[in-house]
C-alpha cells in the first residue's frame, strides 16, 4: 500500500489526514455492513412470503379440486351428533330439498313464517333432543325472524309423509311451499349461530355443533354488519379461512359477532 506524505506538513498533520480517512472509510464500511443487513433481511422476507403465496395458491387449488357434496349447495352443518342437516336458501332450493332429498326416516323443520327455510335431519329419526334442537336454531336463524332482528323464533318439525305439495281445495301452493298436516312439534331456539375453523376450513352452524368441533369459533347475532364487512372481521379473529366460505354460512340481513 502506498501512502502520500506531504512535505509541508508535519508528521502529526500528516497523521490526521489518514485518520480523517480511515474515519470516513470505517463510516463507509459500516453503512454497507448495514445496507447488507437490511438487503438479506428484504430478501429473506421476500423469500418468506413468496413461500407463503404459494402455499395459498396450493391450498386454493386443493380446494378447486375438491370434490364438493350434494348438500354444499344449500344450508348444511353437521350436528353434534354427527347428523347431516340440510335446508333451502330459496323457493327453488326448498323445492329441491324437499322433492328430491328428503327420505322416510329423515325429520323436517320449518317454520309459521313466510320466507323460511325448509330443513330436514338426515335419518333423523335417529337423533336427539341435542339435534332437534340444533336444527331449529338453524331454521330460526336462516329464516326472516333474523332479518327483523327477532331474539328467538317459533320451529316446528314434523316427519316426511306429514309434509306434501297437494293443497286443499280451491287452494294453490307457490315454488318452495308445502302443506304440512297432522301433529307438530315446536321449539323456541335462540337466533344466534358460529362460524368455526378446523385447520384451514371454514363451518358453520349451531353453537352447541360447532364447539363440539373446534376450539377456534366466534358467534354471531343479528346486527347492522353488512356480510362482507362482517366476513373480514370473523377472518381476522378466527386468523385464517376464506371469505367466501365465511359469507355462505352468515345469514341473510345485517350481524355482529357476540362479544
């Protein structure tokens, strides 16, 4: 290494010169020590999060690839009894439900309110009061009484061959309405309803159903939160799942989450 001395300078100012320099290169040093910190950990993030987008992108493709049940296109949850239940969104789905899906030992639920759900317990004949009971709130919650911002509901259930399309005379029933004769039994649920998440999937259904299922589940009641906005918030807090499967199981009209 070659170093300059100026004659007309004394050693001690000739000395300065270079510590001033090698001041103002440790300085140098130290702010590219730094901006390569800063660059590996930028990269190392980058690194963490491509990881994690790929990892979305492949949890969204097994979705796709799922093959969906029947009943994924209407109301459903499973009981805590593990009792398929299923119910109309609409006239034509109440139609379907009832025409297409509902079989001798199932029991099915409905309500006096117009604009509600037609539910039924797949072999329901079989379950329990838990179940019963289950349903109901299901019923209650899907149905108008949630919209108007009603505490509880009035449900019935009833068995299949109570249920029917022939109306009494001089009489005609509208797409998704049937007449229901005989004895009915009522229960009086609560309107309130839980969105869950096990692993990376997203239920919904009666509290009792749900908790028995995941720890990780908030409840929600009739509120002033549009759905989407709701959606977000129950994402947050449950720290995972899709909105989309979040918006499917919230009810029709305004909800909050239970505090």
């Amino acid at each position: 290494m070659e170093i300059e001395i100026s004659l007309n300078k004394n050693v001690d100012e000739n000395a300065g010169i270079y510590f001033n320099l090698a001041k103002k290169a440790k300085k140098k040093l130290e702010g590219a020590n730094k901006a390569l910190g800063d660059s590996k950990k930028e990269l190392a993030s980058l690194e963490k999060n491509e990881e994690k987008f790929q990892l979305e992108q492949e949890k969204k493709q097994e979705k796709k690839q799922r093959k969906k049940e029947w009943y994924e296109k209407f109301h459903w949850f499973m009981s805590s009894e593990d009792f398929l239940c299923v119910g109309g969104k609409d006239a034509t789905s109440n139609e379907i439900i009832v025409k297409k899906h509902m079989e001798k030992d199932d029991i099915v639920f409905h309500t006096d309110m117009a604009g509600s759900p037609f539910f039924v317990i797949k072999n329901g004949k079989d379950a329990s009061e838990i179940t019963l009971k289950e349903t109901a709130q299901a019923v209650a919650v899907y149905s108008r009484a949630w919209k108007l911002g009603h505490a509880s509901a009035d449900v019935f259930y009833v068995k299949p061959e109570q249920v029917t399309k022939e109306a009494q005379s001089g009489e005609s029933l509208s797409k998704g309405s049937f007449m229901v004769y005989g004895k009915t039994e009522y229960l009086h649920p609560k309107l309130e309803y839980a969105i869950g998440l096990v692993e990376d999937e997203i239920i919904g259904g009666p509290v009792t159903a749900i908790e028995k299922k995941t720890k990780k589940y908030v409840i929600v009641i009739s509120g002033r939160n549009k759905k989407s906005a709701l959606a977000k918030k129950i994402k947050a807090k449950l720290k995972g799942g899709d909105l989309d499967d979040i918006i499917k199981f919230l009810p029709a009209g305004g909800a909050e989450m239970k505090k």
